[in-house]
C-alpha cells in the first residue's frame, strides 16, 4: 500500500509500475487522476490544499482499510498533493489493483468519495479578486452515503 500526501507531482504510469512489480495475479488497475479545473465564468489562478500532517495519512489508511474489507483488492496507491497548484495540475491519484475489474473499479471509486468527504484537506482558491476557502459540498456527502 502506498499513502503519501506531498508537495511535488506523481509520476502515474512510474507508481502503478511500482506497485505491481512482477505480480502475475492482477487482472485489473483502476486508476483516478484528479486535477485543478478552472471552472466556466471563472478565472482561477491558484488553488492552495492544505492538510493535518498525520491524521491526514491515518486517514487515508482508514478509508483504504475499509475498502480492502469490502473487496478483494491486491493492492492500493493513494496520493494527495498539497500546497499551491495551478489549473490542470494533478491533486490526487487513486489506484487500485485486484484480480478482477468490478473490484477495481468499486474500490477506486469508494475510496475517492470517502477521501473526498472525510480526508482532512482545506481548500482556498485564488482569483483575481483573491481567495476564497472552500466549503465542504453536498454532493460529497452524498457520494460517501450511497456506499
């Protein structure tokens, strides 16, 4: 298992490598890149994350864990950057290794809806107007009930 919450970007392809070795028993790789967006009618220069060194890693390690008792998961990378991205860079990988791709898929999705809703990360985002926090959104919670 892999769990890192850092400042500099991921190499997808070099972590997913890492993590299947010379495996023979993996049938499947999910993988979730998440990614800065500027959305439409806004001009967003900068988005800063923020996180609590420790519990944010314990965290990640519960929610992987408990993704790891509802499927039969090979293995799993979880990393989150933090710091000052700008618009198109990569936060977040999710990758999820399993002999089958129905287990693969479920537990990379679950496992981003739960970080998405529970991970301690604070976003503020930055226009040319200055920036903002980010509130937490419905829609997540939501995401997070229907496991």
């Amino acid at each position: 298992m892999i769990i890192q919450v850092q400042q500099e970007d991921f190499d997808v392809a070099e972590v997913n490598r890492k993590m299947l070795g010379g495996r023979s028993d993996v049938g499947a790789i999910a993988t979730f890149i998440g990614l800065v967006r500027d959305l439409p009618g806004t001009s967003l220069q900068a988005m800063t994350l923020e996180h609590y060194p420790g519990m944010t890693e314990k965290s990640l390690q519960t929610i992987v864990a408990e993704a790891e008792q509802r499927w039969d998961i090979t293995d799993c990378a979880v990393i989150h950057r933090v710091g000052e991205l700008k618009p198109a860079d990569q936060i977040v990988m999710v990758s999820v290794l399993s002999a089958h791709r129905k287990a693969a898929f479920s537990a990379c999705e679950f496992i981003m809806d739960y970080l998405k809703a529970k991970a301690p990360f604070w976003k503020k985002e930055t226009d040319a107007q200055g920036g903002n926090w980010v509130e937490a959104k419905n829609s997540d919670d939501l995401a997070k009930k229907r496991w």
